[in-house]
C-alpha cells in the first residue's frame, strides 16, 4: 500500500473521529436554547448527555467486535451512517417530543462508540508498525480536543444559527465519509466464523449501563447521602456484580466480545489502568473555569472562565502529532512515562497558589495539555496494537476507550465531591485537583512496569513472524 492510499485512509478516519467525538460536549451551549424549545425541566435536561454516554459506551465493546468478525470497512461505514441518522432524528424532533431527541442522541452514541476503536484497528491493518505512531497521534489529537474544543465550537454555531444545526453539519460529513469510506477503507475477515457471544454482550451491556447511570447520577454536593439513594446504589451494585459475573461468562464463550487473554499481558493491564486514569485527567478539567472564577474574580468572570481551557487545548493540538512522532523513535514507556509525569506536575500546580495568578493557570493548564497528549494520544493505542492479535484489534482498541469513558464518568463525581466537601470555591477545587494530581503520580509508577522499546519491536517481530 502506498503513501497516498494510506492519506486517504487517514482523512476518512480523522473526519470520522471528528464528528462524532464532537458531539459528546458541543451540546453544552446549546442546553438553554434546547431547554427553551422542549419545555422541559432541569431534571430531564442532563439526559441530552446522559443517554449519548449510555449508549456509546454499550457500543464500544459491540461495534468493535462486530468489526473484528465482519471486516473495518463494512461496520466503520454503518456506525458512521447510524451516527448521521440520530444526528438527522435530533434536528428534525417536535417541540413536544423531547424523547425523540433522547432517541437520536441515543442512536448517535450507539454509531459512534464504534468510530474510534474501528478507526485505532484500520490504523494497525494498514500502517507499518514504524508509522503507527504518528498516525494513531493524530487520530489521538482529535479526539482528545473535540472534548474540550466542542463547548467553544457549539458557542460559536449558535451565535448564527438555532440548535438544531449543531447536528444538521453532521451530514455532509458523513456523507463525504462514507462515500471515501466504501472507497478507500480495506476489508479485513477472520478466517473461521464462530457463535456470536450475545450473553456476553448483555452481561457487559448491563454493566457499563449500570454503572454509567450509576455514577452519572450522583449528586456532587450531597455525595455520601446521594450515594445511598435509590437511584445511585442500586445500579452501582448491579455494575459491580456483573462485573465479577462478567469474565465466568466470557471463560465459556466460543468467541467472547472481551478477550480475556488480553488481560494476561502486564503491558495491556497497565494500559487499560492508565487510560481510566486519563479518562479522570481529561474530564477534570471542565472545572477549571469554576476554579478560575473562585481564584481570581475581578478578572475572571463566568463569560469568560472557559478561554482558560484554550491552553489546553493549543497543547494538546501540538503535543497530540509531536508524541505520535516520538513514539516511533522512543517507544511508548518513554512517552507513557513523560505524559503521566506532567500531569501530574500540572495538576499540582492547579491546586498551588499558583491560581491566584492569570499566568499560573495559563502553565497549569498547558502542561496538563501536553501530557494528556500522551495519555490520549497514540502512546495507549501503540500498545494495544502491539499485544493484540490482528483478529482481537479492534476488541482491544475498544478496551482502551471504555477504560477511558470509565474514567471520565468517574471523574466529576471524584472532583465535584471533593469539591463539594471541602466547601467549595479556591480551597474546594484546589483539594480536588490534589487528589487527581496524587492519583496522577500513582500512575507515573505504574509506568514504570511497561516494556521498553527493544521489548515492544520485539513483540512486534513476533507477531508478524505469526
């Protein structure tokens, strides 16, 4: 395959990753408006959000088996094409039918849980392992800047345009990719075909659902009495049960949505642990504009808190490609290693006095930026890619990014409760980002267990050899 063929790849997945990494936070500016239009209340507003997170994490781990067994092309090309479907479902849903919003946000987090993990395994069919990094950095970059770019872009949209165009520009998109897609995309098959695990897929889908909803409905600032509540315990239970449930399952089935063999590997172990540990990093930072308005108030207000999230982002943009680039000459222990590192010193930071000044959140922020570069970016992929076979890519993949959305749910009930304990305001968010910060050092160990370079190309040379 040439160079060309491999661009034309790679822009069919970057505009993939795009779109539907977008829509999980550009919806934040547009909830007044939709609020307005539906006529509904504070209580059933959040479920914009709540159902897309549901519902793209139940298909993460099935999208990415169904690739696995019938090819990257063909389920990469329907997850888009679902996605563009819920996207038209949401533009065109009555103003008396809010559940029909719920319904095409639904279908939109179903398509999309499949974008990223398909898109990782493309990469690894396709590019030599000496190319991996750079390409799988920047897929990395995307995805990790549409989460904190998504705010500032939907504020944008609708300084023009109502709501209902955040997700009407999803379909020229998705149209360009699945025309490019069906074009350019390779097939992949295995070469036997065995029963598929639908036991497995509805213990696993269970799990994640209960456990999402679970988290997603504790109430920051009664944590301890909301996390006793009927509507936080009891899913929480379910989560966890399921989950000591869910590998007696997967040991019995012929082909299992979850390869448990993956897990045998102390390099795969590490990974998945550090990409909750992002999950919490990245996702922590949506309270850096409330930290900002604590810390400094005459300058800072609630208009403009969220440019405080741009240094973030600019490093991210810059660091995403520049670690997909070293990690081809480094390795990923290297990479892995300096990313937690510096989250770790940002987060520090964050809780210093250092807030006190315009110019300390500014450096906070971007070397928090530059080392969820790495933990985002190609470095956990690279990985994965290595200890997976070409039959279990995608699952792998799929592994990381469900690590990863763990994390993220976990990490606004861990901050906000933290907050929220120790009473809000500058001391509050300075306690909270703390204990991220210690949690972040943790993993800095951690990385200290993962295979240097010469025992990654040697895990390469092996399974190509295979």
């Amino acid at each position: 395959m040439n160079d060309k063929t491999r661009n034309q790849i790679l822009l069919v997945l970057f505009l993939g990753v795009l779109m539907g990494a977008l829509d999980i936070a550009i919806v934040a500016p547009a909830l007044p408006s939709i609020q307005k239009f539906f006529g509904v209340g504070d209580r059933i507003l959040p479920w914009t959000f709540t159902i897309y997170v549901l519902f793209n994490l139940i298909g993460t781990p099935l999208m990415a088996k169904l690739s696995d067994r019938f090819g990257r092309r063909s389920i990469y090309v329907l997850d888009v094409t679902l996605f563009a479907l819920g996207s038209l479902i949401v533009s065109l849903a009555p103003a008396n039918l809010f559940a029909v919003l719920l319904a095409g946000r639904a279908l939109q987090g179903f398509g999309a849980g499949g974008i990223f993990p398909v898109a990782s395994a493309v990469i690894g069919d396709t590019f030599p392992p000496e190319k991996r990094g750079g390409a799988l950095g920047l897929i990395g970059a995307v995805f990790g800047l549409a989460f904190l770019v998504g705010p500032i872009l939907g504020g944008v949209i609708l300084s023009f345009t109502g709501w209902q165009w955040l997700f009407i520009i999803n379909l020229p998109i998705a149209a360009v990719v699945i025309f490019m897609g069906l074009k350019v995309l390779p097939t992949t098959h295995p070469s036997t075909r065995r029963p598929f695990d639908l036991f497995g897929m509805a213990i696993l889908g269970m799990m994640l659902a209960s456990l999402a909803y679970g988290l997603n409905q504790i109430d920051t600032q009664n944590f301890f009495g909301s996390l006793v509540s009927l509507k936080v315990l009891p899913f929480l239970l379910i989560g966890i049960i399921l989950l000591f449930v869910f590998p007696r399952v997967e040991k019995k089935a012929d082909d299992p949505i979850v390869n448990l063999n993956l897990f045998k590997s102390r390099q795969t172990v590490i990974a998945s642990i550090l990409s909750a540990g992002a999950g919490l990093g990245e996702s922590g930072m949506v309270f850096i504009p409330a930290l900002a308005v604590a810390a400094m108030p005459n300058i800072i207000n609630t208009h403009n808190a969220s440019y405080l999230l741009m240094p973030v982002v600019l490093a991210m943009a810059v660091g995403s490609p520049l670690v997909g680039r070293l990690l081809d000459k480094f390795g990923s222990k290297v990479m892995v290693f300096s990313g937690t590192l510096l989250l770790a010193i940002g987060m520090l930071m964050l809780s210093s006095g250092l807030t006190s000044m315009l110019w300390g959140f500014i450096a906070s922020a971007a070397v928090i930026g530059l080392g969820l570069s790495s933990l985002l970016g190609a470095p956990m992929r690279y990985i994965m890619l290595n200890e997976a076979s070409a039959e279990d890519r995608t699952s792998a993949q799929g592994v990381i990014t469900l690590f990863t959305s763990i994390g993220q749910l976990a990490s606004s009930a861990l901050v906000g409760a933290v907050a929220a304990s120790m009473g809000g305001g500058v001391k509050g968010y300075g306690s909270a980002y703390m204990v991220v910060g210690v949690i972040a050092a943790i993993m800095v160990v951690l990385t200290l267990g993962l295979k240097n370079q010469q025992q990654e190309r040697a895990t390469q040379a092996q399974a190509e050899a295979i």
